[in-house]
C-alpha cells in the first residue's frame, strides 16, 4: 500500500472521530465556533479581548519571551543548520535537539499539518503547558537532521502520542482547547497509530539507527580520549609535582 492510499485512509479516519467527538461532547454543537476559537490557528483565548500571556498565541506578542523560543516565530526550521557534530538523535535532554523542537513548535513557516500536530505540546490537561515539550517535533526534527525525504510521515508514524503529547489531554476533565482535545482524539486511535506506522517510512528510521550508532562511537571514543588524557595528567603530577600547572 503506497502512502498516498494510506494517508487517504487516515483522513477519512480522522474525518470520522471528529464527527464522533463533536457529536458526542456533551454540550458541543459541531456547527458552532465555541470558546471564541480561532480558525486561523489552533489556539484559544479566554474571551476575544482578553490578553492571556500564558496563551502560546500570545506568547510572543509582547517583549516577553517565557521560554526563549520567540527567535523562531519567522524562522523556516528546515533551512536552519543545526550543529550535527552536537546533535543526539532520539534524546530528548539533547540541546540541540530540544532547540530545534522549540522551532518547530512556533514557527509560521512551517507546513500547516505539522504545525498543527506540534502545536500540542503547547498544552496540558490543565491548559496552556509551563513547560512546553513535543515529541512529534523531536521526532521531525531527528528527520530534518537525517535529510530524510519525509519529515511529517516519519515524526507521525514515530510518536507515541498518547504517552507523550496526548498524555491526559483527551480526557473529559481537561482543560485543553477543543481542537487539541479532538486532535489528540484521533492522533491515540489504534486503527490510526496500525496506518501511521505504516507509513512513516523504513528508510528514514534506519538513516536515524545509523546516525544513532555513529554518534555513539564517537562520543565513547571521546570519552576514552578524555580518560587516557586525565590518567596521563594524573601520573605526570604525582610524578613530577614540582613542575607549574601539575
């Protein structure tokens, strides 16, 4: 099955649990713009003039930057060099790789599907997230990096979103925005996550094994250089404690 059958079967999937949700959320009528919702973008304010800075839409429409990722706002992340000697594939606490994701995650320049999917973590159940994080834009960030044909396919069909970017935002008491609940709806269905692993691309998966495998080479390698060097210092100074620096 080509991807272009797949992705066709996740959008009608997609079409359908949100007919579902809107149908069944008690109090919601699928026709109406609740909430004061923006179509323009997925956010949602408290009332049309009230200026919520803990909003990700206002975020960085004052001098504030909370989270230090306001630089990106205009940026296209894909033409960006991100230092690869210091990128980790698949590690989170990575900071290169956690830059990038903050990229991704406010970026106007990147393709509406993705942002609409890395526009998640921007939440919580408890609403707008302090703490900002998104696996799906790590994960397409790990695609940027491999140079891989399809960074949406493989950043999809890699992330767990519901132990991840969905964690707890579907459920009835959350306080996420509509859209975001309804998103993360789908994104958890395991008939969706059976074609979006389909799809995600073998690949790309095995450039990133790969890049895994040589980063950590280098880095023991690194790490047994730095060994050697300390134990060589370590004898030099016993051995000669009366010269400077030892």
């Amino acid at each position: 099955m080509n991807k272009e059958c797949s992705f066709l079967i996740i959008l009608i999937i997609g079409y359908i649990s949100y007919n579902y949700c809107s149908i069944t959320v008690e109090g919601i009528n699928p026709n109406v713009n609740q909430g004061y919702y923006k179509t323009s973008q997925d956010r949602s304010d408290l009332s049309p003039e009230s200026i919520d800075l803990s909003d990700p839409e206002n975020e960085c429409s004052s001098d504030k930057d909370p989270h230090n990722r306001c630089k990106y706002i205009d940026k296209d992340c894909h033409n960006i060099q991100w230092d690869r000697d210091k990128y980790r594939f698949k590690d989170d606490s990575n900071p290169i790789r956690r830059d990038c994701m903050n990229c991704i995650m406010v970026s106007n320049e990147l393709p509406i599907m993705a942002s609409y999917l890395s526009d998640i973590g921007n939440y919580s159940s408890r609403g707008a997230n302090p703490n900002p994080k998104s696996k799906f834009s790590m994960n397409y960030c790990d695609a940027i990096v491999a140079n891989c044909d399809d960074y949406y396919f493989y950043a999809l069909g890699s992330t767990n979103f519901e132990d991840s970017d969905c964690n707890g935002i579907d459920d009835a008491n959350s306080d996420a925005p509509l859209m975001t609940k309804v998103k993360c709806s789908v994104l958890t269905n395991s008939i969706f996550n059976f074609f979006s692993g389909i799809i995600r691309g073998v690949e790309c998966e095995l450039t990133i094994r790969l890049n895994q495998l040589r980063d950590k080479a280098v880095d023991l390698e690194d790490s047994i250089e730095s060994s050697v060097e300390d134990k060589f210092t370590s004898i030099v100074r016993k051995a000669m404690p009366g010269i400077p620096g030892t």
